[in-house]
C-alpha cells in the first residue's frame, strides 16, 4: 500500500508539479490551504504532510503547530521559497521533519519524502513491538492458572485490541487497575497515554472539569483555561473507578462522549472530539442503582457493553501459592530480605483465611510477614493474627461472632443514614474508603448510596 502525502501550497501550479514528481510512488492529495486539509485529515490522517511556508491566513509554522493540537503524527515537510537560517531553525523547532526550499528540485523532493515514508513505517513497527512486549508484561503481571482466571485472561485477549467500552466488576482488592492496564497494554493505544481516575476521590464540583477541562472566567478561580483528562489521554486510555460515585449531573456528559466522541468543556460553547478509549470499574451492584434512580440507565448499557468480572480470591484459593511467590519476588528486593518461602503451616493459614480484602490484603499480608521473618522461611507468627487463626479454634469462633455483631452493627448505620456510604461514615468516624471496605466485606455496599 502506496503511502498517503498531502500537499499544501496556495500556488496551484506549485501543488500540480510535486504531485506530478511524487504519484507515481505514492497517493497524492493537494489542498489550498491549512484548514482545508484539516478538515480532510479528520477523515483520513496522511502519512506525511508537504506544506509551504508563507502562505495567505494560517501558514505553514502555525499550521505544522496545529497538526501536532489535533494528534496528527504524520512528519511535516515544510517548503519556502523565502529560505533563510532563521526560518529553518523555527520550523525544525516548531517540530519539522525536514526542510526544503523552492523552487523544489524534483530528485531532492522525491528523496526526502521517501525518508519521512520509511520514518513514519519503522516508527509504525516500533509501536507494534512495543505493544507486543507490554502486553506480554501485562498478561504475566495476573498471576493464576485456576479455570476463572484462565477464562478471564482469554476474555482479556479477545476485548483488548478493540475500542468497546469494558465494565471492570469485582470487590475491593480484586485488581481492577491491573486488569484495566493489561487492556490498554494489549491494545492499538499501548503507546498512547493511560490515567487511572477514581471517581470517588474528586470533589462534586470540580469533577466535570477535572474530566473536560474549563476556558478562562468560567468559574470562580478559573484564572487560566485548563486541559481536563479528556484532552490530556488524547488517543490513550481513560480508566474510571469505582464509575458508580460519578455525580448524576456528569452521566449525560459522559455517555455523549461514549455515543459520539463529543464534550464540551466548562464555560465554553464549542464541543471537541474525544479520542479516548474509555474503561470503567465498580465494586457496586450498578443494577441497584438503576433501580434506584442514581444511576442512568443508558449509560448503564452503554459501559456495560464487555462486562469483565473478576472473581473474589476466595474462589480462587489455587492461586494463592503462586501469588504468594509473586509477591514475595516482588518485595523481598526493595525491602532488602531474602526471597523466603512460606513454611507449611503458614502456607495453610494463608490458604484457609478467607481474604475480605482479596488480593490486596493478600500482598499486604506478604510484605509484612516478609519485614517480620528472622528464620529461614516465613513463619505463622509473621502474619497478621487475624489470618493465622483458624475457624475451627475458639479464637476462630470468636472471630465469626464478631464478624455477625459488625455486620449487624453496619446495616442498623446504613439505615440510620438512609443508605448514605458518606454520612455512614461521618456517623461512625470512619474514612469512607475504609467503610466502603467493611461494606463490601459483607455485602453490605449493594444499595448504599454514594451520596
């Protein structure tokens, strides 16, 4: 496939003489102008682009600028007949790739765009290689051979080099960031930016410009326009946790973006397009909330187009040897401690204590028993007591106890906040994260509201 140069010059006869030099090894299209060709390469982006310099309105240095604004990648020939030193050092600043003077000598021209072709096909390979290894990477990074993280991974897999919007299910500690970084990692974007959001840490008020960004004046301490995650994740990945916290007043906004790549930034009239590949996740039941009224139900389908469903470690208990070497390769380097196994009994404790906090909770546990270990493996008093005990001992059924009196304790809080996650916690004097937690421990976070 002949590779796609666009010409642009005001001089009709200068844009007929290099597409006469240039078709017969590559796809030539010519334009009168800079806006002209933008609006040419919102369709199809070139592969490389041919401009003059001095040209009437927008010229060649404030549109090579504009390309690199809109994300167009392509490299900038840039073309004058009025060459000087001055002009090629501010072109080749402006980001150039090469410069050439008029009157063009066909042979000089044929050459260097041949250069910017091959360019822009290794800088292409690059790309894909570079996806290869992080997807790779990522894949490994999801430790567990048991039957549901097989099948998530071959879900994983499948999903990845597409755009569709992934809904990321699972509790607290189930490695929901890990999964939405693998995805992007596997995917056409790998190369472009990742942010990870969470939708419950931003305040009501400055989440949509936070999101969409804001022009100067539009608010009260607005004294500059600011570029918002959307701009700033321009052909990369946006991935939004816990999507349940997000204010009702922001859905619409959002499921237009999904529908048609369109936003509009606070205080401003003009909308923008939104190349950004867009996962969410939630350790709430979103049914619940639609139901409810706090949720919209659109946007609801909308995200929940690949649902990804992580399965609590509990479920997965066979993993739990494999995690644990992970984790201990992972830690034992930075923490400066021999890369210790764990003895038997130890090994048992961790296979039998049922892990509220998932896989979190689990590295958390081999980090500290890696601090604690004086002998020569990871012994059962280095764990946290409450996963050395046991449910058959008495402190193990003094355990359980506690655990219904919590739970009760939990839902009578829940009703007296009338289902308020916040006011819980203001109630109770805990952090919110930490309640959500205790919540989810007992499946107690379906129909807590966020508010």
């Amino acid at each position: 496939m002949r590779a796609r140069v666009a010409i642009i010059d005001d001089m009709e006869p200068a844009r007929q003489m290099m597409s006469r030099v240039l078709e017969p090894s590559f796809a030539t299209t010519t334009f009168a102008s800079v806006p002209q060709a933008l609006a040419a390469f919102a369709l199809e982006p070139p592969d490389v682009i041919l401009t003059d310099l001095r040209m009437p309105g927008i010229d060649g240095l404030a549109g090579l600028r504009l390309f690199r604004d809109k994300g167009i990648e392509a490299p900038v020939i840039v073309i004058t007949a009025y060459a000087s030193v001055e002009t090629a050092v501010e072109a080749m600043k402006a980001g150039a790739f090469e410069y050439l003077r008029k009157p063009v000598d066909p042979e000089a021209l044929e050459l260097l765009v041949t250069r910017a072709a091959e360019h822009v096909v290794l800088r292409k390979e690059n790309a894909r290689l570079r996806r290869e290894l992080q997807g790779a990477r990522s894949i490994d990074n999801i430790v567990g051979r048991s039957p549901p993280m097989q099948q998530l991974i071959e879900v994983l897999e499948r999903v990845a080099p597409t755009d569709v919007p992934v809904l990321i299910e699972g509790e607290s500690g189930t490695g929901k960031d890990l999964v939405a970084r693998a995805i992007h990692a596997m995917s056409r974007r790998a190369s472009r930016p990742y942010v990870s959001l969470n939708m419950s840490a931003i305040p009501e008020t400055l989440a949509e410009s936070e999101l969409f960004g804001h022009e100067k004046g539009a608010f009260s301490g607005a004294a500059t326009a600011r570029h918002g995650f959307f701009a700033e994740v321009e052909g990369g990945t946006l991935f939004l946790d816990e999507i349940g916290a997000l204010p009702q007043g922001l859905q619409p906004k959002l499921l237009r973006v999904l529908q048609d790549g369109d936003y509009i930034p606070v205080g401003s009239r003009h909308p923008r397009k939104a190349d950004v590949r867009i996962l969410c996740a939630t350790n709430e039941d979103l049914r619940n909330k639609v139901a409810q009224g706090s949720f919209r139900e659109d946007l609801y389908y909308r995200i929940h187009v690949m649902p990804v469903r992580l399965p609590p470690l509990r479920a997965r208990r066979e993993d739990i040897p494999a995690l644990v070497d992970h984790f201990v390769k992972k830690h034992a380097q930075r923490l400066g401690r021999p890369p210790l196994a764990p003895e038997p009994d130890t090994l048992r404790a961790l296979l039998d204590y049922r892990w509220p906090g998932n896989v979190r909770e689990l590295e958390n546990c081999i980090e500290r028993a890696l601090l604690l270990s004086k002998g020569q493996g990871l012994r059962l008093e280095d764990l946290p007591p409450e996963v050395r005990v046991h449910e058959g001992t008495a402190e193990g059924s003094y355990r359980r106890e506690r655990d219904e009196w919590e739970q009760k304790y939990l839902s009578q809080l829940l009703l007296e906040a009338s289902g308020s996650v916040a006011k819980a916690a203001e109630i109770a004097g805990l952090h919110r994260s930490t309640l959500y937690e205790k919540l989810a421990r007992y499946k107690l976070v379906n129909g807590a509201g966020a508010a």
